[in-house]
C-alpha cells in the first residue's frame, strides 16, 4: 500500500520530488549559476496537455526565460505523469552548444528516470547544462540572477 501511495505521489507536481530531493535539485542550480551568466529553471506538469516540446516552449516564455540578457536560459520541463522531459534552451545557448547536446541531456535524465531516480537525473541534467553555460557564459561584471532558482509547478 506504500509503494502504491509514494507511486501516486509521484505522478503530482507538488509531491513529484521529495522535500530532501527539491533542495538538491534547487542547490544544483544555484551552484551553477554562482558560475555563469546563464539561467536554469525546473518545472512540473501534470499532463502538459500539447506535445511535450510544445507546453515545454510555452513555458519557457511564460516564466520569462527567453528575457535574460543574454538568451542564455535552459528549462528543464517535466510531465510527472509520463515521466517525461524536454529541454530547452534560449538561443544563445542553442546556438553554442547545438541539438544533440539536449538530445544527450534528454537522455542521460531519462536514463535515470527509468532508474526511479528522479532527483539524481536532475541533478546531473543540470550539471550537463551548467558546465556548457559556465564554458559559453562566463558571469558577467554586473551579473545578477534574473530569475528564480526555485522550482515551479503546474497548480
């Protein structure tokens, strides 16, 4: 009866990601951002609704990530239900690093996924996005964190 209730947990935005796993998760992004000029954001659906990519891209201008300064924001997007994510990146940042590097970090997250290993997939999705901004967007004099570092969710 546990299983099915951590299960069931699992498939909602705000229970998705223990509160241990939500700051690792969290903690990942602030220590690459301390690095780089660049913004990355997690967010949680449920059922996103349109094709993945397409809620993913929604979202990503509906949090603001296609305004930094820089077109320099990477947003991780998870459906927890399907256990399923798109990443995507601003154009400064797609430009440099090119599709296959998303497709790469698609994977490696999804590999963990499949492992139940939510928090750890992240964590090292991140480190993947974090080591290309902070190679391709050195912080800036005046750097200042545009956005939150907190993950969002679907209500």
């Amino acid at each position: 009866m546990q299983r099915l209730a951590r299960r069931l947990a699992r498939e909602r935005p705000d229970t998705f990601l223990s509160d241990d796993e939500e700051r690792q998760v969290v903690a990942a992004i602030a220590d690459f951002e301390k690095s780089t000029s660049g913004e990355i954001r997690v967010h949680l659906t449920q059922g996103a609704g349109l094709p993945l990519l397409a809620a993913a891209e929604e979202t990503f201008v509906s949090l603001g990530m296609n305004a930094t300064k820089r077109s320099n924001g990477v947003l991780f997007f998870v459906d927890v239900r399907s256990r399923e994510l798109a990443v995507v990146g601003d154009r400064g940042i797609h430009e440099a690093v090119g599709e296959r590097f998303w497709e790469a970090i698609v994977g490696h997250v999804r590999d963990a996924f499949r492992h139940r290993d939510y928090s750890r997939g992240l964590v090292e999705g991140i480190r993947m996005a974090g080591n290309a901004l902070v190679e391709h967007f050195p912080p800036l004099p005046d750097d200042a964190n545009e956005l939150p570092d907190a993950i969002s969710r679907d209500e």
